[in-house]
C-alpha cells in the first residue's frame, strides 16, 4: 500500500515519543539533530505556507546522525517531499486554509516533542542552547494555532509518489507498475514516434489481458474470502477489461491504417519498464508447468489481498498511460507530426491533391502530413473509447482496494514550488521572503 500524509506524520509522531524514552550523552550530536529537524520542520512549513522565524536556512536536514532525534528530522522531512511531488489536480488540497492551519499545528507539535529531549539532554550553557527556547515558544505557539482539531482534511489522504517494494513476488507488481508508468510521464510527446505508439496500445492490451487472468483467478479460488459487492465488482472489471481490448484492438488497426513512422530513434526506456513488470506478472500467473491453478494462486485471505492491491496498482498505472498516450497523440496532430494518406487528407482539403508548381509534374507522396484534426477523428475517438474503459476498470478496483480516497500523484509534467509565506498570526503573506531548502 502507498503511504499518505496522515501515515507519514503517524511516523513521525511515533519517532519522537519513542525519541523521549531515550538518554543522549553527546551534546554535540544532540544539537547537530536538533538543527537536523529545525531545519525539515522550516522546509516543511514552507509546503504548508508557513515558516520559522527561528530558523536560519544555513542548516541541512540530511546531516544527523542515526540516532531517534535523526530520524525523526528524516521523517519529518519525508513528509514534506510528499506534498512536493503532489501533481496540480492533487495539489488542490494545499489550498484549504483549515487543513493547512491543522498541518501546520501537527508538525510543529511534533517538532516540540523533539525539541523537549534536547532541553532535557542539554546544559544551559551548551552552545546553540539559547536559540533552542526561542524555537521551543515559537513551536508552541503554532502548535496551538489550530483551532478546529477536526484533523487535517483532504491532506490527510495525499499518497506517496510510488508503492512500497515488500519480499513477495505479487508485492513487487506495484513499484515496477508505477515505474512504468512514470516512464511514459516522463517521456515528452514531440519527441515520440508513431511505432512508439504502437508499443504503447500493445502493452496496455498485454497488461489488461494480464489483469484479467489474476480477476478471474480471484473470482474462481476465492468465493469465501471475497464479499459479495467485490465478486460484483470484480465482474464489472473483468467485463470492462473485455470491452477495453476490444477497442485497443481497433485502435492497433488505426494505427497501421493511418500514420507513418518519422525518423529518430524510439523509446528504449518505456519497453524496459514494460518487460520488466510482464516478467513480474508471469511470474506469479505461471509456474514450472505452465499457468498456475487458480487455488495455487490464491491460498488465503492474504494472498487475495495481495492480488487485489496488485490488480489495483496495474490498473491505475495502465490509466495513466492510457491518458498520457491520448495527450500524445493531440499534440503530435497539432503540430503536425503524423502522416496520413493522401488520398484521406484529400477528403478533408482539395490542395493535397494539386500537383506542386502545377503542370505534368507528379502528385505529392501517397502519405501527408497535415494536422487537420478531421483526418484523425477515426483515431482519436477510438483512443478515448479505449481510455474509457480502462477508466471505468480502474475505478471499480480502487473501490475494491480501499484505495478511492488516496489522491495519488498522476502523470503531470509541471514541477512545483513552495507556496509563498503566510504569516500565522496575521494571515499576511510577505513576497519578499526568499524559500530555502528548493534543491533538497
């Protein structure tokens, strides 16, 4: 399962009360973590438009020790490289003044924790100790800032940018799903060949074939461990999976029937990926004599869960490459970029039928380019029926998972910055403060 904000901070949390139970003889280390989680706490205020004054911005949050104070600035810190990777759709929930009041309040509670074993392991005279007060009253008041106490809201549920990795062969479906994923997000869509493309629609038929298998040996081994409204929805995925291969089919002969390869060199990244999560999916629908018996596949409750948070992860990975592949395609078209034959073109605009400078001089080539979105309308509907499919399918199996609150990160290029300071007290932004911490 991914982790989300709640879970990071639950971490968090956890770290520094287990923190307090400990003795620190070296000071110096103490002071080194104790600037180790001012500083993650600084940076990660910044995402949740807030800051500390007592903060230089000179500190590194990545120099600590391994001690619990050390980890806890990790911590700490992670949380905040979550809300950092969060795309603009999820991003929304960084707009919400009362959840942001609600963060601001937890982390700065957390950071108190830990600034109270640093006063109780400290001498008065310990350097730096006089800026650790300044800090612990500033922390205080900001971790009394909220006033609603109802939780952190749609923060709470922002899910980290991948799947943990676990020992099992079904648990390491879901990062080298969201690695493949990210390898067509990353891929810009100008630069893509049409056999890329191709590729494209050929892996999403192999993956959602490769779903199928695993709903249908769910469906067929495990009739006890499943509730009634998952076998319904598990059907309505299989089925939708069907119709989504139907109309991947037809867009694999739109392909062939309407463009052209240009020249360059194709995608050697996304194929990788692509073989790399295959081999991880035969590897737990096939064994040595061929494809395993569904009662092999599905032993016991935990092994259904498995598959399913497997069917879940693939699917979402698959609809977002469905998506990406449809964004593709609209750019290629409008900058021109994709060939279509000449006599099609010719339906739409009389020109392409003229011979160039006129005379007896041959006609243009048998493929054009040309981005008149009417020569594609074939192609570019069928991609969005397909995606529909797909769409529906991912859905039902984040119901099925549990997973249809968590706002994972989708397939968007932008990269953010921390939101400008806001002022706790008096709700004033300052544009004139410089960020710290944008390159860790």
């Amino acid at each position: 399962m991914r982790a989300t904000y709640e879970d990071l901070l639950r971490t968090a949390r956890r770290i520094a009360v287990s923190a307090q139970r400990r003795v620190y003889p070296d000071e110096a280390e103490v002071m080194g973590d104790w600037d180790a989680v001012l500083a993650a706490t600084s940076h990660h205020l910044q995402w949740l438009r807030g800051g500390l004054k007592t903060a230089t911005g000179v500190s590194r949050f990545d120099v600590r020790s391994d001690n619990s104070l050390g980890r806890l600035a990790q911590a700490i810190g992670a949380s905040a490289d979550l809300l950092a990777v969060q795309d603009s759709a999820s991003a929304a929930a960084l707009d919400v003044r009362e959840d942001l009041a609600a963060a601001r309040a937890e982390v700065a509670a957390i950071a108190l924790i830990g600034a109270e074993v640093v006063a109780r392991n400290t001498r008065s005279r310990t350097p730096g100790r006089s800026q650790l007060g300044c800090a612990m009253r500033e922390l205080a008041e900001l971790a009394a800032s909220d006033v609603r106490r109802r939780g952190l809201g749609g923060l709470a549920v922002l899910a980290a940018g991948g799947p943990a990795a676990l020992a099992n062969d079904v648990s390491a479906i879901a990062p080298l799903a969201d690695r493949w994923r990210r390898a067509h997000a990353s891929m810009p869509p100008q630069s893509m060949l049409t056999r890329d493309l191709r590729s494209t629609t050929a892996q999403l038929r192999t993956v959602g074939g490769q779903v199928a298998h695993l709903t249908t040996h769910l469906l067929a081994a495990a009739p006890a461990r499943l509730q009634p409204d998952q076998r319904i929805d598990l059907q309505i995925v299989r089925r939708e999976l069907q119709r989504f291969d139907a109309a991947a089919r037809d867009v694999g002969l739109a392909w062939r029937g309407r463009l052209s390869d240009l020249s360059g060199h194709g995608s050697p990244e996304t194929e990788v990926a692509f073989l790399d999560l295959k081999s991880a999916v035969d590897r737990n629908l096939r064994g040595d004599r061929g494809i395993r018996a569904a009662r092999h596949q599905v032993r016991n409750h935990w092994a259904a869960a498995g598959l399913i948070d497997a069917v879940d992860e693939l699917l979402w990975s698959a609809d977002q490459v469905a998506r990406w592949q449809e964004r593709a395609v609209s750019v290629l078209i409008a900058r021109g970029r994709l060939f279509v034959p000449r006599r099609d073109a010719a339906q739409v605009e009389i020109s392409y039928l003229r011979r160039p400078g006129g005379g007896t001089r041959p006609l243009q080539a048998k493929w054009v380019r040309t981005d008149l979105a009417s020569c594609f309308g074939q192609l570019t509907g069928q991609l969005a029926n397909a995606g529909d499919h797909l769409t529906r399918a991912a859905e039902v199996a984040r119901r099925i998972a549990g997973t249809s609150a968590l706002s994972r990160r989708t397939a968007d290029p932008a990269v953010r910055t921390p939101p400008p300071y806001v002022d706790v007290a008096t709700g004033i932004g300052d544009p004139g403060q410089e960020l710290s911490g944008l390159g860790r």
